[in-house]
C-alpha cells in the first residue's frame, strides 16, 4: 500500500488505499501506484472501480457521487481520496 499523508486524513487515505488494493487483490501492498497516478494506471477499470465505490460506501459510510457529483470528474487516486474526505466533513460520517 502506497504511503501519502501531506494534506490528507490519514484514516480515510488509509481505508482508501486498502480498499484499492482489495479490489486490485494486492495483499501484499507496495501496489505500485501513486496518489497522482490517474485511477486506470493505478488498475481500476470500470468494473473494479464499481465494486470499490460500493466498498467505500460500506467502510465511510458516505456516497460522494450519489448528488450532483461524478465519478467521471475524479481523475486521480488523490483526488478520489479528496472528494471522500469532502464528504466526510459535508455529511459528518466517517471512520
């Protein structure tokens, strides 16, 4: 698992990264992405980019897309992680 504290929350990074990893099925960490590389470099096709939204959802307890927001519109590891933490603060859920 890809290791990035600057300007994050480390427990919503951290279930982040390990969720991407689960569903990369890396138990290993050390992944080999980046939170700068976009979401496809980091191995998330469609399918598995579904499966770890609906994984997020159940771990945060938030939907950041589920309003006028779009996945399409996140491009990165970091700014996926960026729109959960938004959330997070917006709704008051979290881990």
């Amino acid at each position: 698992m890809l290791k990035d504290t600057h300007g994050t929350d480390d427990a919503v990074q951290h279930t982040i990264l390990r969720e991407i990893d689960s569903v990369l099925l890396n138990d290993e960490g050390g992944s080999g992405y980046s939170l700068d590389d976009p979401l496809l470099t980091a191995g998330l096709n469609s399918l598995l980019l579904a499966q770890l939204l609906l994984q997020l959802e159940t771990e945060l307890g938030v939907d950041p897309f589920a309003g006028d927001r779009s996945i399409t519109d996140v491009r990165t590891v970091r700014e996926l992680i960026a729109v959960y933490e938004e959330s997070i603060q917006t709704t008051g859920a979290g881990v």
